[in-house]
C-alpha cells in the first residue's frame, strides 16, 4: 500500500512541474514533431511514462523507459546518438526531463511533444490500445443531443492536474444537480472516442455544451466553478 502511495505521489509531482516549468526549447509542436517523425524510416520514440501507463497506450512504435527506470543506461546505449530522438509523456514533465539529459549525453537532437499523449491522441494520430473504448463517438454525440446542458471532462486517471478536476465536479454536480449531465472520459478505457473528437491539446480539457453547442472549452484546471457558474448565468 506504502509503495502505491508514493507511485500516485510521484506521478502528481511529475504533472505539477511538468505545467509549472517554463517551456523547454526542445519542446516542439505536435506538426513539427509529427513531421519529424514522419521523415524518419525507423523513428525513435520514446515514452516517458510508467510501464503501466505504456501498457495501457502508447505512441505506435515507441519503447518505454525514462530517467527513473533500473536499466536507463543500457536503454540509452541502444539508441542512435546521431539521428533524432522524440519523447513524449502525459504532459510535458519526465519527457522534457528525458529529451534534456539525452542532449547532455551527446545526442544531436532530442525533442518533446508538447502537451504529450494527450495532444497525439486527442488530435487522431495512430496509436495502440490495449483495450476497445467504452464509450463510442456515437455514443457520445448521443449524449450531447439528448441533454441541453452537458459538462465534459476529458483527462487522465495518472494526470496530477486531471486527479484536482474530481473535487470541483463533485461540487458542480452537488450545485446544479439533473439540470446539469457531467460526462467523465478518461485515456485508459476510451481512447477511440478522445482521438475522433480531434479536439484535445492536453489534459484535462473541459467542454461545457448547451443545447448541443459548446458555449467553452477549457484546457487545463483553471478556475473551473467560476467559469461554469458564469457561462451558463450567461445563458
């Protein structure tokens, strides 16, 4: 129990600085980074994140290690110093953090996708699932055409940032009550349904829809209650 607590603590601390860093320079784009990618023959891609997370999804192609894991030095010698290296992560914390030590060892180009696997999936570029979603776009569209007010929440159960979000609905819910559908989707049991609403940059992203049309979208936490209250005032 002692170890699950300090993986939860760990990956929120990850989260918490990887929003709260300045950006890295070696962070890029998801054009630039898939285009780079792209030019390659045999890319190498690197997820950041924990095996558990990879295991779950992942980038089609990628191998999994960060600066954490037991074997990071025989992982990094089987890399190409001399041709690019792509990491991404849940956010942009253990990628950025990877991308740099990997520049310090002598590799010619190492590059972060900003807003991680969040903004690869959420932009529908080919990725693996271990799983078929739960929740279909049919579904969901469904969803949105039968309430007239419907808040989404689209994030991660390993996003630090995505974990404070639950608290917040709690209260929304607790407040406007069967006037209000709140749609909870998360990357690990609905992938398909994030990737076809091409959509996401990052996670969390918040849609708040009334009558079938998005009156906001948030990405990120922010000042969620406030921002619900005053939209649907406005309304």
């Amino acid at each position: 129990m002692k170890n699950k607590i300090n993986i939860i603590t760990l990956i929120l601390l990850f989260t918490i600085v990887g929003f709260s860093q300045n950006k890295s320079s070696n962070t890029v784009s998801l054009d630039v980074y898939y285009n780079k990618i792209q030019a390659e023959k045999k890319p190498q891609i690197i997820d950041a994140r924990g095996p558990e997370e990879f295991a779950l999804n992942h980038i089609n192609g990628s191998v999994n290690f960060n600066l954490e894991s037991k074997d990071y030095a025989e992982q990094v010698a089987k890399l190409d110093k001399s041709r690019p290296v792509f990491t991404y992560s849940i956010g942009a914390g253990r990628s950025v953090w990877l991308a740099d030590d990997l520049l310090k060892k002598g590799f010619k180009e190492a590059y972060s996708l900003e807003g991680g696997i969040a903004n690869w999936i959420g932009n529908g570029k080919p990725f693996y699932a271990n799983s078929k979603s739960k929740l279909t776009l049919a579904e969901y569209n469904k969803i949105i055409a039968d309430n007239k007010t419907v808040l989404v929440d689209i994030g991660s159960k390993y996003c630090g940032a995505c974990i404070k979000v639950k608290p917040v609905l709690e209260t929304i819910r607790a407040q406007y009550g069967e006037n209000l559908k709140i749609v909870e989707i998360e990357l690990e049991t609905s992938p398909q349904v994030i990737a076809d609403l091409k959509t996401v940059k990052v996670f969390p992203t918040l849609i708040l829809y009334q009558n079938g049309k998005i009156i906001f979208k948030k990405d990120g936490l922010g000042d969620l209650k406030n921002d619900v209250d005053v939209a649907l005032a406005s309304k």
